[in-house]
C-alpha cells in the first residue's frame, strides 16, 4: 500500500534521539490536480502535525517544508531500488541530492529515508527481494560518507505480511518462511545501525478480503470478544497484529529493536465497509488507544505511529479495491471528512486548507433528453471512467443511491473536471450537456475540481496529460459519431 499518514509520534525511550513528539502525516501526491505543496505544508501546520512521510523525494515538496521544523521522513520508490542496490555511486547521488542539498540549503528536518514501500508484498511475486536489502545498505553507506547517518536513520516500510502467526496468536508470531533470513539480516542492520523497524497494518484490508472477519475486532472499543494468549487478552486486531511482530523480532533476538507503524488508518469510500462513520470511529478510536502511552501488551510505552492518510488521490491504482483513493482524513482539496481530534489543536477540530481555488461552478451532466438505451452510452462511460475517477459508485459507495442517470451524470463529470471543464471533455455525441445547477444529493457530491497546480517535473506531465486526454478524447468522438 503505500499512501500520506498521520503519525502519532509518541516516542518510544528506545527512539528517543530519533523521534519529536506530536502528530505527523503521510504525505501522498498521486493527484490529478494535487494541492500547492505551500498549501498542504499550512494545513500539516494549521492542524499541529509535527511530521510527514513522503513517498518520493519531490522537490517542490521538500522545498515547501523548508524551515517548518516539521520532521520529515523522504521516500524511495521501489522503481529505484534496482539502480541503488546496483550502484554505491548512484546511491551517494541520491543522498546528495534529496537529502544533503535540502538539509543544508533548504533547512529541512529530514529525520529518515523510507527504502522502498512494502517492497516485500506477496503480490510482488518476489519483485523486490535481490535489490531491498543492497539499496538499504548503499543508501546506508551514502549517508555515513555525506556525514549524516547519526541525523538521518534508514528504514523499510513493510506490509504485516512479512511476518506471521504459526498458531493464529500473536506468540506464534515469526517472519514469514519464504523470506525469513532475508528479514533477520535486514534486522539485524537496522539494530546495527540504531534504525526503526517500519511496518504497515491495517484492519480494513482484513475486513475486505474476509467477509467472515470480526468486525468489532477492528476497532477499538472492546465490544469484541478477547482473544486469549496465553493469559494476555487482546480486545482489538491493532495490538494483535503489532505483537505479532514483537514475538517475531523476539525469538530472533531483536526484542528491543524500535517500531514505527508507518501506516495505519480507514478508508471512507469505494467499499460498503469504506464509510465516513468506520473511518471516524477507528481513527478516533486508535489516537484515544495510544494517547495514554500505555503501548500493547508485549510492548507498553509511547506508539510511534502514522495514520494513513492526510488527503485523497484520486490518481492511485485501483487494483487492490477502489477504496484505495479515498484513504484521507481531508478530501482531494483539503476538507475534513469528519471529525476527528488529533489533540494538537485547542479547539479539538480538524483545520481546513487555506485560499485553495476552484474552477467554475458548473458541472457536466446528461442531457434530460438523452435515452438511456442510446448505445453510446456504454461506451461514453466506460471511456469516462477510464479517464477520471468513478469510484464514489457502486454498493454501499457514497454515491450508490444514484439512479442509472445519475451514474452517467456522475462519470461525465469526473472526467469533464479531471480536464479542467474544458468544453470538449463534456461532449459525449448527443448525451451530454453542461449545466450550472448542483447536481450533488444526499451523501454523492458531483465535485468542482481545483484550479490545476504542477510544479517543477509536474509542469511538463501535467501538460502531457493534458494534451494526451483531449487527443484521446477526440479519437473517441471519433469512433462513436
């Protein structure tokens, strides 16, 4: 997964050097229309987040946290792993480059570097196991000769899946067989290197792919029943799936390593399970269950977490569900969701973001005239869908009480303000039309998008997106008029 989280950075004595307190944000940028990164670095500010997690090293982004004293934790993608395992000179590159130049230049708090993300994922296929372990090294050693390994800590964010539970109980807990020595010598370089174990957990996904799943067992209110270990009672999957991994760094003599939860959060649309009311009460919910420093029972103190995450992007990969773009606490242009108290804040209130500007009010929607057995219909959608955004549709979404209508208003629309309300992109043959009456009802908001921001390398995609949608768009005029 890989997606902005909110970190809950309590620190742990044995992260002490490495942490500040307070609350952090993962940071995620895969947006058709992102906000200025000046913007998202007020809100982070404006709502007491004290760190970020980012995915990538993007310049502009890093730049924008420049002097904000906001700890930062920068990001490779696994896409580069090959060429930084493959090359100790690419790696000081890339350290000179993302971090060096932007702690000394920039003034940005650059506290860790993420080596890839959840490189180690069983739906990888075994992608990523030659070349993780060589570029944490590397990026390692590259850190160590820019005179920065005491300042900046290396780590890998992994998936729960790396390890597992022979007996269903987090005591059984061991790391999964096929990678198992691959894990401990990862772990023992991070122990070697006073680095944080980094791990990702989330009780949705189980509630997604097991419809026999517990649900209460999510949460965290002990409404569900215990699961007893050995005379130790877990009430919530959080603390089960956490321990799960002490055991497991336990029995191979890493008990004391330190543990960030990079990622952990709810979703609040693309699933029936995907809703406002989950998502509040299990984030609200996991920031009352760590406030108190109590920890879990195989490891009490202070959590050093990230809740997962700070805004939507409605540009990620829908293969693991369409829930996956709505992971926000704030919506695509930085409003909350819901309420929820991170407890930075004296009014106890999510903040909005500041000055964001919006394209015309007006939509694109279908034509009253238009017949719903038209047979351009199926394919206008299908198109529609392809380039935008249509996952608010569907059961148990925030727009499934729409009628068949409605649904076709709605994709014509994500793409109309996908492009910018372009007039072109609401000239489906005969079916569409623009209009300048809210169609949004009940829950399902028809959305007026952003004025577009791309900076730097995001200019010039930005512009080719641009440019390759409206030839798409009249290539499909084309073969429907």
């Amino acid at each position: 997964m890989g997606w902005l989280s909110v970190a809950v950075g309590m620190v742990s004595l044995l992260s002490l050097v490495h942490s500040v307190t307070g609350i952090g944000a993962n940071w995620g940028t895969q947006a058709t229309h992102p906000l200025k990164p000046e913007t998202v670095v007020r809100l982070l500010k404006d709502n007491g987040i004290q760190k970020v997690k980012l995915f990538d090293a993007d310049y502009d982004s890093l730049r924008a946290l420049g002097k904000s004293g906001i700890e930062v934790m920068v990001g490779i993608p696994n896409d580069m792993l090959a060429s930084l395992a493959s090359s100790m000179k690419a790696a000081e590159k890339w350290v000179a480059k993302n971090v060096s130049t932007h702690i000394t230049t920039n003034d940005v708090n650059i506290r860790y570097v993420a080596v890839g993300n959840e490189p180690f994922l069983a739906t990888y296929n075994g992608s990523f196991l030659r070349t993780t372990f060589p570029a944490l090294q590397n990026i390692q050693s590259a850190l160590i000769k820019a005179g920065l390994s005491n300042q900046v800590k290396v780590t890998v964010p992994l998936n729960a899946d790396v390890y597992e539970s022979s007996t269903t109980l987090p005591s059984g807990g061991d790391f999964r067989a096929n990678i198992h020595d691959l894990m401990l010598a990862i772990v023992k370089f991070l122990s070697d290197n006073g680095a944080p174990f980094t791990v990702n957990i989330y009780p949705f996904i189980s509630l997604y792919i097991d419809p026999n799943f517990p649900v209460e067992y999510g949460f965290f209110d002990g409404n569900s029943s215990p699961v007893n270990d050995g005379g130790t009672s877990y009430y919530n999957m959080f603390d089960a799936n956490h321990d799960t991994l002490v055991w497991a760094l336990q029995k191979n003599g890493f008990g004391n390593l330190p543990i960030i939860v990079g990622e952990i959060g709810w979703p609040t649309d693309g699933d029936e399970n995907a809703n406002l009311n989950y998502a509040r009460r299990f984030n609200q919910g996991f920031l009352s269950h760590i406030s108190g420093g109590k920890g879990t029972p195989m490891r009490p103190g202070p959590v050093d977490a990230y809740l997962f995450s700070l805004i939507d992007e409605d540009a990620k990969s829908i293969d693991p569900g369409n829930f996956e773009r709505h992971w926000g606490i704030f919506t695509f242009d930085g409003l909350p969701k819901y309420p929820l108290n991170l407890g930075t804040t004296n009014s106890g209130s999510l903040v909005p973001a500041r000055n964001v500007q919006y394209l015309e009010r007006k939509w694109c929607v279908m034509k009253p005239s238009a017949r719903l057995d038209d047979p351009q219909v199926a394919s206008s959608v299908s198109y529609a869908c392809a380039l935008a955004d249509c996952t608010s549709l569907g059961y148990g979404t925030s727009c499934g009480g729409l009628d068949s209508r409605g649904n076709i208003s709605y994709a014509f629309n994500s793409y109309y303000q996908k492009h910018n309300q372009l007039d072109g992109a609401c000239k489906f043959p005969g079916l569409s039309m623009i209009t300048k009456i809210d169609p949004s009802t009940g829950s399902c908001k028809f959305e007026i998008m952003m004025q577009p921001y791309y900076g730097g390398a995001g200019q010039r995609l930005g512009s080719l997106q641009m440019l390759l949608g409206l030839v798409s768009g009249l290539l499909f005029l084309l073969t429907v008029m």
